[in-house]
C-alpha cells in the first residue's frame, strides 16, 4: 500500500495502543488460568500468540479487542501440531518451551513464519534445550521432545525473549529448575514486564545476583478473572515524535509512569539527544528507529548501541539510513553506532520503501508531514499498531492512498 503525504500538523489528545509486549505475555498466562484479557489489539503479532495458543489446545473467544479462554484439550499423542508465527518474533521465542512443556509423547511442532522470521532463527533454544530436536525444512522449523526441568545455561545476549519463554514455561515442570545467563541478558526491561505478569498470575521466580534465576516447579497459574492491557510506550514514542515537529501538540493519555515498560523512558531519551547530541538505545533497541528520525529533525546526532538492530524485522539500520537518505541526511555507520548529519533536508528524491517494517514505516511518516512525499509498504504497522493512520487521521494528518 502506498500512502502519500503532504504538509500537514498533528494536533489533538490520542489514547496510547496497548502494550503490545505486555499482550503476548498475558495472553499465555491468561490461557494457563482459564482467564480474560480487555484491552487487546488485532495487531498481526497479537493474532500470531492466539492462533499459535489454539493450536495448543487452548480454546479461545477473541473478538480483537478482548480474548476469554476455556479449558484446554490435551495434544494426542504422535501427533504434528502446526504454529503459524508469522512475522512475531515475540510469539516464536515463548511459545517454543510453552509447546514443549505441553508436548505428549511423540508430538512433533511445526513452526511456521515469514523467511525474514525463520532467518532470524532460535540458536540460543537449540544449544540450551540440548534433549529437545530442531531442524529447518521447507516449510518451516520442526521441534520434537519434551520440556524437562533442570540445569539450563543460556545466552540471552541477543535477545530478552529467550529467558522470557523460559521463565513462563518452566514452572509447568514438575520439578524445579535453574537458568544460568552466559552473559549480561539484554533488555532487562523486558524481563521486568515477564516478572510481572508472572507475580500477578501467582508463579514464583527468585534471582540469585545478576544471571542465576532458581524456578520451582509445579506451579499453576492463577491470574485475576480479567487482566487489562496497559498503555505501550513504544508504540508511544512513535507519536510523541510530533512534538518534536514545529507546530504540533500531540497528548498521549493512558500510559503508566511506573510501568514495568523500559520504553517508559522514551521521553527522557528524547530530550537527551536533543539537547546533549547523544543516546544509548542497548536497553531500548526498538526505539532505535524513531530516534533516528529525531536525530534528522535536530539536524544531527549519535545514536550508539544499535548492534542488535540489524536482526529486527528488517535491517533497522542499513534499511533506515538508505530510506533518510532520500531527504539528503548522511550518515556514518558503525558495528554499534550511528552518526546523523542533516545539513541540508529536501522532500525525498524518491518514494520510501517501509521494507515490511512497522516501526520503520512510523519512523518515516513524520518526515512525509514536513517535507512530502509517498510511502511503499505502509501496511506493515498492521503488525504491532494497525489504527496507526486512523490515529493520525484523528489527530489531523491528511493523505491519499494509492
């Protein structure tokens, strides 16, 4: 879908999308208690954990919005059981030991998603769960075993989600387990979120120092009747960059100041690179894009921290540097760091490529609105914010669709 923009202000008071990484989390816990969830988004990613979650077993009413479980079927024996992750890396990383830990004898999984999904792949599951098989075919992953308690040592230096999945699916077993980090886990503000919902859903977890975490096993989960989705404040970050934009008021109601969300901090980040030149995004890799785009409209900036980028839904640097370099930005890249000069911006020389990434094509419609332009590929926020245009509708923002 190709959208294209031209000048124009937003201005107006919008409530923030629901957390789109408290969702995913709740949704498991949810269906491990026969529970409730209000406050959802039909976001692509969101469909992925509930249809991933029904052929689980778990049976499921989901009208967008809210998502009520019953009980579950148990999974037969022998049998192969398909899970459609589309794009979600989120639901890929915690449904794998989910699965596993519901798994009868002989089931066989078939995980299944984009090509960008698959080549993103799961290493740090196949060298931890060293009883559990893996190997790639044509049509996806094929996992067969069982989640067994026990010792585990995991590298979670690429990404949170790992250690999520396990935190979430070991106190399943029926005996205890030990997690020991290799490195510094990445993303502690996810774990924080993980760490919370698991607390309102009664499972207990204990820390030992910085990278043992000690999970008794045969728990149950017990989240309350009906669990609410709060406020995301990264979906968030990628409105209140209007601020930033002569001309805009742009007030985001519904979002937590003490939220467990590590993005809770994105405002903060903001100011920083505006006034001191500089930001850290290693804990807030998904703000990276957005940053980018205020970097450009503060005419230049550091961004470091930004290695883990390149393993996103696309290559969130090399793609976002060649899209800002249609207005005239340079930019010196680095393994992890990026230095944006805007001397000289103009409308885009050509139109933008979203490069089926949803924060990538948010990180540049704020662009479109001061300079003009048109946009490839604006459908891919239907993975994480789908009402993003009608928001910017709401707020004033005008465009055409072709």
């Amino acid at each position: 879908m190709r959208l294209t923009f031209g000048k124009s202000n937003a201005v107006g008071t919008v409530q923030a999308p629901p957390s789109k990484s408290y969702a995913h989390r709740l949704l498991i816990a949810a269906a491990l208690s026969c529970g409730r969830v209000d406050g959802l988004a039909p976001s692509q990613d969101i469909l992925a954990t509930v249809d991933c979650l029904r052929a689980l077993g778990f049976e499921c009413g989901y009208d967008g919005k809210c998502a009520v479980f019953g009980t579950r079927r148990d999974l037969l024996p022998g049998s192969r059981i398909v899970l459609p992750c589309r794009e979600s890396g989120s639901t890929m990383r915690f449904i794998i030991p989910l699965a596993l830990a519901l798994a009868a004898n002989g089931t066989e999984f078939l995980i299944t998603g984009s090509d960008r999904l698959l080549e993103r792949g799961i290493a740090p599951y196949v060298k931890t769960l060293s009883k559990v098989s893996f190997r790639y075919d044509t049509d996806g992953i094929v996992m067969s075993g069982r989640l067994e308690p026990g010792d585990f040592m995991l590298d979670a230096s690429t990404s949170s989600q790992y250690l999520t999945g396990l935190m979430m699916a070991l106190p399943l077993c029926a005996g205890d387990s030990c997690i020991r980090l290799e490195n510094e886990p990445v993303s502690r503000g996810y774990l924080d979120i993980t760490q919370d919902v698991l607390s309102q859903a009664g499972i207990r977890l204990e820390w030992q120092g910085g990278r043992q975490l000690n999970i008794p096993g045969g728990q149950h989960y017990s989240l309350p009747a009906s669990a609410k989705v709060e406020g995301d404040w990264t979906n968030a970050a990628y409105l209140e960059i209007y601020n930033f934009i002569d001309g805009n008021k742009v007030d985001i109601s519904g979002l937590r100041g003490d939220s467990a969300q590590g993005d809770r901090v994105c405002r903060e980040m903001m100011f920083r690179l505006v006034n001191e030149g500089q930001v850290d995004i290693s804990e807030n890799i998904d703000l990276g894009p957005v940053l980018f785009t205020l970097a450009v409209l503060n005419g230049k900036g550091r961004i470091t921290g930004t290695r883990r980028l390149a393993i996103k839904e696309s290559d969130r640097v090399g793609d976002m540097v060649s899209e800002l370099e249609a207005f005239g930005v340079e930019a010196r890249v680095s393994e992890n760091e990026v230095d944006i000069s805007a001397p000289q911006l103009h409308a885009p020389s050509r139109t933008l490529n979203g490069h089926n990434d949803h924060r990538l094509v948010m990180a540049l419609v704020p662009l479109l609105t001061v300079f003009t332009g048109s946009i490839d590929g604006a459908e891919a926020v239907s993975k994480s914010f789908p009402d993003y245009f009608e928001v910017l509708t709401e707020l004033g923002i005008g465009y055409d669709r072709r």
